[in-house]
C-alpha cells in the first residue's frame, strides 16, 4: 500500500500491529480520525496513554489494578474465604461478568508449558501458596482452561497446597445447560459422566 | 448396499489434472506407467477419508505446482444415504472437511465415518523398518473405530511432548510434583491406548493367521507378538522407576511410544529369515486382517486402496489374489497396476462388478 503522506503510512502501521486489525482497517481508521475534531482524537491517544502508563497490577492478586490494590482485593465486602485461580485478566473480565462469584481471585499469568518456556517459577504460583497460607482461605476454585497443560497446571498447585488442608474445587466440565445430549459431542457426554454429580446438589446450588 | 465411493470430483491436488470420475462399487483399476498419477488417484479417495494424505502429511506439497488451493469432493453412498464430501485446503484458506454442507469442527470428527485401508509398496517398512511404522500402523486402524483412542492418542503426544520439553530444560533437579503430574496423565491416556493396542493385535490375530495361509504359497507358521513396556507391569511404577535415568537422559525412555510389534516366522524376526515373496505375504495378510478388523469393529465394509501390490506377481498369483480379496472383503477396492492387458484379462474371468481406467499424466484417458 502506498500512501501519499509519511505521517499517514506511520499511523497505519501502528494500527495494523493491533490484533485483527489489516492494512485496510488501520487507514479506515486513520481517515476517520482525520475527519474528527483534534481534540476528540487527543482524547483517544490521551486514554490510550494514561492506560498504559498508570495501570498496575494488584500486588495481592495480578489484576488490573488503578492502584497497588486491585478493586476486587480493596473490597471488603467479598468473601475472602473463596479464591479463584485464573490464567489471565480475561478469565477475571469474564467472571465479573457473571456477577456470580464473590470471592477474590488469583491471576497466574497463564500455565505450565515447557514447551513454551512457562515453568512454574514464571508463573504467580509461590505467591498462591503464600496467600493460602496466610489468607483465611478456605476453598481454592481452579478455574482453568480445561486444557492438557490446564490440567498439569492444576495438578501441580494443588500437590503445593496439599499440606495447607485447603479445599480445593475445579470448573464442572461437560454438558452446557440448556444443550440437547443428542448434539453433545461423545467426549463432552463422558466427561460429564465422569463428573456426575448427586441430584441434590444440583438443585440447591442453582 | 454397502459404503462405497460413488463420484470424484479433483482440482489441482498432486500431478492430477482437472477431473471428474465416476466409479464402480467393486473394483476400479487405474493402470498406468510409474508416475502418471495412478497412486495419487488412490491417495485422493484416502484424504476424502482420513482427511490428509497417505504419502506427504505436509498439505502445502499436495497443492499443484503454480496453484494455490486444492480441492477434492467425493459423493459416498451407504444404503440410501448420500454423502457429499469435500475436502479442501488452500495457502490463504484454512483447510476444511463438510459432509453434505456441514463442516467438521475437527477432523477428527470425520475420521471413521468412511473407513479406508491402503496397502502400498511402501509398507514393506512394516515388516523390515522401525517401530514407528508399526505403531502408525495400529492407529490408523484403531482410530477408524473408536474415537476414544483417537483422543486419548492425542492427549498421550501432548503430555510426552511436554514432559520431554521439561526434561530437556532442566538445569537443576526435577520437581517431583510436576513430573507426577505428567506421569499420571500419561498413565491416564495411556492405560487406554495399551488396552486398545492389545484388543487389536489379538483381534486381528486369526484372520492373519488364516489370511496368509492363503495368499502364501507356502506353510510356515507365522505370528506376531506386541512388544510393550506396559506388558511388564503398572506404567505408574515403570514411569516412577525410571525417572531418574529419564533425568539424565533428558527423554521419557518408557511407555506406549516405544511399543513395537515382533513378526515371527516359524519362530524366527520376519525382516531376516524370510525371503522377499514371503514378506510381501505377510503384508498384504497383515493388511487384509486389518480390513477385516475395520469392517468387525466398525461394521461398515473398508473401503480398499492396493497401490501396485501385484508387482512381480504372475497372473495366475493376481488372479487368485483378487478372488480371495473379493471373498473376504467384498467391499469397494480401487487398485493400481502397471499393466492394463493383465488387468483386463483377469477381469473378464473374474465375474464382479469393476471399470477400468487408463491413467496418463495425471489424467483418465
Ligand atoms: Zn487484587
């Protein structure tokens, strides 16, 4: 793509680095942001920067955090016996969502790979067991991808927690409410087998 | 009516030009000089099927020379259903597989649906080769009738993988935790894979037994034995055992990825005591005990591909050849030949339902 000014061609690099966004969607929105007033388009790259600047992460749990405490751990109003152990803020972003869980969280920052170079020590996993330790926490839900590495992942924290007595719960996995068994995939049917539950507790936890 | 292949419609997939065919279901032959195409006919129908190729696993080197897509659409017929199959891979598209307009949400879906057996001349690797032959082997069989394998085959790879990874970065001692973590799930995959591996291999015993007495001229007594590491105990412990010495050699030295399968005759490794014929006997019997474990398990005849396996045999030998595949088999066979007045002549003694197509650079004449 040619372009007829340098300042034009760099701002539509910049934009076609973000993910999904090509060549032709980064000028689309070059060619908006020329159409809008300077001040309006300040205020974009204003935010933009302030974010990237100003934000942290919660020295307790690695969320997104205005401050050195992220607005979940300042709360004093959530359950501070119930922590959610998560790969990544989005898990967070997704679970808030919900507005089902009161609880606090864990961020790990994703989970073990060796084959991408994620042990446990690049992981938030010591600082987990510290927060066990020393938290009132009285059930850890692990609510990790139902993945491979998922799994060793879970595995491996819950073997570090084995001493701290601490409850520990996963993610039911298997058949989505509202589903037809018939369009459920076979793996999907035996896992939720395996993972039955007595009828009971299914209705007085809904 | 049995599952059989009923139209082929190709585009630029290998040397193959532009093409629509239509088959019989009973035997179609496509014979041909080396190289005009005839394998790759037969390599087209395994994609339809097992939704990559036989011989090249990388899709990019299937695409024609100059283009850069290809196409394959196949229409299946099993009793009164029609099934329009397309596969389709493309150097800007993600390759996909649709039955009747529905895409596959993984391949695996699809894999088992038609269920496809290729005996090629390379397969003599079998019998003389590594183990890893062996071991394809079996999963391409298994995973055609039962999709559980197929996953717990994949979930085995990812753990290994992983644990071979973390074995290999190791710059202090291994933590004991995670190495328990990757073993107990190998152990969980794997468990199913042994069972699975060993319910096969008995399955498949007699029929081979039998088969080669009868596509043999001779009467050596032949077996095979399934060589694993799980034959001599509990994996767990096997995995525990060993994983100091895995520590030092930075690899998983046990499990199902060593597995092998020893062929014998009359007690003796079949690579070093039996002659050429005699290997290629036992190929084909092998082949055809697998066939008739598809068709056992999964109830739906296989679908056969012989890619040149009549090569240095006489007529006479072709001939009975053909009769015996028709009796156990009796399912659609496409077969490759180099020469088409054999074919011909065995065909008109033969009384089944065939074509015949003449292959030539990559086209039916
Ligand atoms: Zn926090």
């Amino acid at each position: 793509m040619n372009f007829p000014s340098k300042l034009i061609e760099d701002a539509v690099n910049e934009f076609s680095r973000l993910p999904g966004v090509g060549k032709k969607t980064a000028l689309r929105f070059v060619l908006h942001l020329l159409k809008k007033e300077q001040s309006d388009v300040l205020q974009l790259s204003d935010a933009i920067k302030r974010m990237r600047e100003e934000i942290q992460y919660c020295k307790i749990c690695f969320n997104i955090s205005d401050g050195e405490k992220c607005s979940v751990c300042s709360n004093s109003r959530r359950d501070e016996r119930l922590l959610c152990v998560v790969e990544s803020i989005k898990d967070v972003i997704n679970i808030e969502n919900t507005n089902q869980y009161n609880g606090r969280y864990h961020v790990l920052g994703g989970v073990i790979s060796p084959i991408e170079g994620i042990g446990p020590e690049q992981l938030h996993i010591d600082q987990l067991i510290d927060r066990v330790k020393n938290e009132n926490v009285e059930e850890v839900i692990m609510a990790l991808n139902p993945t491979m590495d998922g799994d060793t992942t879970i595995f491996f924290i819950s073997r570090k927690l084995a001493e701290s007595k601490v409850r520990i719960s996963t993610l039911a996995r298997g058949v989505a409410f509202g589903g037809d068994l018939s369009y459920v995939d076979e793996f999907t049917l035996a896992r939720s087998l395996q993972t039955r539950r007595p009828f009971e507790s299914y209705l007085s936890k809904q | 009516m049995a599952l059989y292949l009923h139209k082929l419609s190709i585009l630029n997939y290998k040397n193959l030009q532009p093409q629509e065919l239509e088959f019989s279901e009973g035997f179609n032959c496509f014979t041909g000089k080396n190289g005009s195409g005839k394998t790759n006919l037969l390599d087209a129908v395994y994609m339809l099927g097992l939704t990559r190729s036989y011989f090249n696993h990388s899709d990019a080197d299937n695409v024609q020379h100059h283009e850069d897509f290809y196409r394959l659409c196949g229409t299946f017929h099993e009793a009164e259903n029609q099934y329009v199959t397309e596969v389709a891979y493309g150097k800007k598209q993600r390759k996909f597989v649709r039955v009747n307009d529905e895409k596959a949400k993984k391949f695996s879906d699809h894999i088992g649906r038609f269920p496809i057996l290729i005996i090629t001349p390379d397969d003599i690797h079998l019998v003389k080769g590594y183990s890893e032959g062996r071991r394809a082997m079996m999963d391409q069989v298994i995973c055609q009738t039962d999709r559980f394998y197929l996953e717990a085959l994949g979930h085995y790879q990812k753990v290994l993988k992983q644990r071979n990874q973390y074995l290999k970065n190791l710059e202090a001692n291994a933590d004991e935790d995670l190495m328990d973590s990757y073993d107990l799930q190998l152990v969980n995959s794997g468990k199913l894979i042994y069972e699975k591996r060993s319910a096969f291999l008995e399955g498949i015993k007699a029929p081979f037994e039998a088969i080669y007495k009868a596509v043999s001229e001779d009467n050596e007594s032949v077996e095979f034995i399934y060589e694993s590491h799980l034959n001599d105990g509990d994996f767990i412990e096997i995995l525990k055992n060993s994983r100091q010495k895995d520590v030092i050699t930075r690899r998983t030295l046990y499990g199902l990825h060593k597995d092998d399968i020893r062929f014998e005759m009359n007690q003796y490794a079949v690579k070093k005591m039996a002659s050429q014929g005699q290997q290629k006997s036992f190929l084909i019997a092998l082949k055809l005990a697998c066939a008739e474990y598809l068709t056992k398990s999964s109830g739906k005849k296989p679908i056969l591909l012989l890619d040149d396996i009549f090569d240095k045999l006489d007529q006479n030998r072709v001939e009975a050849l053909v009769r015996f595949i028709l009796n156990v088999n009796a399912g659609q066979v496409f077969l490759s030949d180099t020469d088409y007045g054999r074919i011909k002549r065995i065909f008109e003694k033969v009384k089944v339902p065939h074509r015949i197509f003449e292959v030539s650079e990559g086209k039916i004449i």
